[in-house]
C-alpha cells in the first residue's frame, strides 16, 4: 500500500471500526444486557426455564407455527431440521449457493448419512425450476429417497435476495407433489418480511418448519429458532439434545431473544436503506461493478472492473478499505460482501463510501 494512500485515508482510520463484514457481529442493544441481567432462569433441559419459555412461545406465535425451539445457532437449528424431517440416508434436496450445502459442514451428511442433492441457485436466490423438478427420487431401488427439501430466504449468498411467499409456495409445489415437507433457512426471514410489508407468518405458512436467527440483524448475542408442528418441536428437541445443544439457564439468553422479536423486527428496514444507499454510491464509484437495483434488504455484494474490462482481484480493495477502518469480507469468489445491520449509521454509510473511493483512486493493483 502506497504511504499517499495511507496519507488521505488517514483520518479515516483513526475512527471507530465500521464493519459491514456481517449482521452476526452485532452487540446486544442496552434493553438486552438489561434484560439479561434480570432475566429469571430456570434449567431449560428439563423445560423449567421461563423465559425460554416465553420466548419459544412468542416466537411460534410469531411465525404462525404451533411450537419453535430456542437453539444456540442457526446452523444447528437447520441440521436439527434436517435430523427431524428425514429418515438416516434420506437425501435433502438444497440450492447449490444455499448455506446449508455450503457452510455448514457437511453436517447433514457427517450426523444424518443424508446427502445434498444440490439444483442450481438462480440469481434471485430462488432455484433452477427443472432440474428440481428432477431431484426428487427414490421409487427406483438404486436411488437414495429424498427427504426434504431446503430453501434459504432471504437467499445469503444471492445477496438478500427476498423470495415471496408465491415463489416459496411455487418452489415447494414438487415437493408437496410427492408428499415430502420443505424447511425454510430463514437466518434473515424477519428482512424477507420487512422488505416486503408481510408479517413473517406469511411466509412461514409456505413451509413446513422455519429456522430464523435472533443473532444477526435482530441482534441477540445468541441463538436461533426452529419452529413447525407441535409433535415436530418435540423430536427436534430431542435432535438438539444430541447436538449437545441442550442449555441449562439458557434464559440469560432468550431473554435477549424475546427484545428481538419485540423490538428490533421493524427497524431491519433502516438496515435496508442504509445497504441501498451504499449501493447506490458504490455504483458512482469509477472501476466498482454492482447491480443496486437487485439489492432487497441488508446484503449486497460488489467488484472491481479489471484491466481487460473481467472481475479484478478484489483483495487489494478490501485490505485497503480495512486499514481505513471500513471491514468487508470477500474476495475468495471474487466478490466482496457488505452486510448493514444494527449499530451502522447512515453517517458509516458516507464514511465506508468515502473509504471505496479514496481506495480506488490509489494505485492498488486490480
Ligand atoms: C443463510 C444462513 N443460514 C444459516 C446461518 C447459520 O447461522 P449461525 O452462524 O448462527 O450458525 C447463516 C450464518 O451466517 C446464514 O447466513
């Protein structure tokens, strides 16, 4: 990095650090830890805890399912999904883009014998409708049956791309055609819901279970929901048990949880504002490549133009924009990721803006 480089940004970076790495590193708002420190606990294991509780209740009630499991992360809850819907080697059908193929180690496949059966994930964070309709199988002796099928909304690594409760009930139409349920990885289905004026419910009613985040953007400090049928809940309870994700005075944390559900649903739509207007800015920005019109709620991803006119390395721009105190994560597709969430302003907006540009007038090799 070039020291005019360092000279122009300098004052930026002095300031606080401004990362739009994730909506997972939010902090608890004051009302939490306050809530927190009062909350009244009791030993959750053996459903004694009474503001868990209240929280599985609030949360069920709010997506419209009968029951909902309070779970440490969102990456158990779609495993315990998986482990609850599906019979030991059952295939589960999932987006190629989707997190659960992706990012969740191989966990359906290490703890359920259940392989994905990936269809490609279409830009718009909904899947390639053919080529689902042909995952479905197990008639044949050779095959392995499907179990399940996954669907992530809104759609992570399509960049908050919202799908609406039509496609989700389109999506799921093969699967109900052969008798089989559809869980939703809903980490962010409260921005689906923001984004598009429904209450969450709305889009829960397309699926058969929902797991939902309480710890990116509605900001806990821990935990995830899945939620569905009351008989559902119970043997996910027990799938949660064998994960070890069994937590004793866990109401230290649903209380938490319960002030994301009451309080921090509508504001997601400042979050939505805060990435449009980044992205907006980000497009004016000479050698960036970004598409603002597709960006729905708090994700968005971007580029830099190379030479030849093709995708540039983008390391150097997210090293440079680091070292001026603005934190985005990328680079290994080649894209860099920006996520809004609560405790980023729209000043940071500005702030992280001014950093892009100053980035890309200095000479960083693209
Ligand atoms: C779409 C999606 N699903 C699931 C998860 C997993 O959540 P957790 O990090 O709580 O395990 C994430 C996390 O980023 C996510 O983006």
């Amino acid at each position: 990095m070039s020291s005019s480089y360092e000279a122009r940004v300098g004052a930026l970076a002095g300031g606080p650090k401004i990362d739009l790495r994730s909506d997972t590193v939010t902090h608890p708002t004051p009302a939490m830890r306050e809530a927190m420190y009062r909350a009244e606990v009791g030993d959750d294991v053996y459903g004694e805890d009474p503001t868990v509780n209240r929280l599985e209740e609030l949360a069920a009630e709010t997506v419209g399912k009968e029951a909902a499991l309070f779970v440490p992360s969102g990456a158990m809850g779609n495993t315990i999904a998986i482990l609850t819907h599906c019979r030991r080697g059952d295939e589960v059908i999932a987006g190629d883009r989707s997190h659960v193929y992706l990012y969740e180690v191989g966990g359906a496949a290490r703890l359920n014998g259940s392989a994905i059966r990936s269809v490609p994930t279409l830009a718009d964070g909904t899947l390639d409708r053919a080529r689902l309709a042909r995952a479905f199988q197990g008639e044949d002796i050779h095959e392995a049956r499907t179990g399940l099928l996954c669907v992530e909304d809104t759609h992570n690594m399509c960049g908050g791309r919202v799908l609406p409760p039509e496609t989700l009930r389109e999506l799921a139409a093969p699967a109900r055609a052969h008798g089989l349920p559809v869980h939703m990885d809903g980490a962010r289905v409260f921005n689906a819901a923001v984004a598009l004026g429904l209450p969450v419910s709305a889009l829960a009613a397309e699926v058969d279970s929902v797991m939902f985040c309480l710890s990116k953007g509605l900001s806990a400090p821990v935990g995830s929901m899945l939620a569905g049928s009351r008989a559902y809940v119970e043997e996910a309870r027990r799938g949660r048990k064998l994960l070890g994700g069994g937590m004793r005075q866990a109401g230290i944390l649903a209380a938490a949880g319960i002030l994301s559900l009451t309080e921090m649903v509508d504001r997601l739509a400042e979050d939505h504002a805060n990435a449009k207007t980044l992205a907006d800015g980000l497009a004016n920005i000479p050698g960036i490549t970004i598409a603002p019109e597709t960006v729905e709620t708090n994700i968005l991803f971007f580029g830099v133009r190379g030479a030849d006119g093709q995708p540039g390395d983008v390391t150097p721009l997210v090293t440079a924009a680091a070292s001026a105190g603005v934190l985005f994560s990328g680079g290994d597709d080649g894209r860099i990721r920006a996520v809004t969430h609560y405790g980023i302003t729209a000043a940071d907006i500005d702030r992280a803006l001014a950093a892009v540009a100053e980035a890309m007038k200095a000479p960083v090799k693209r």
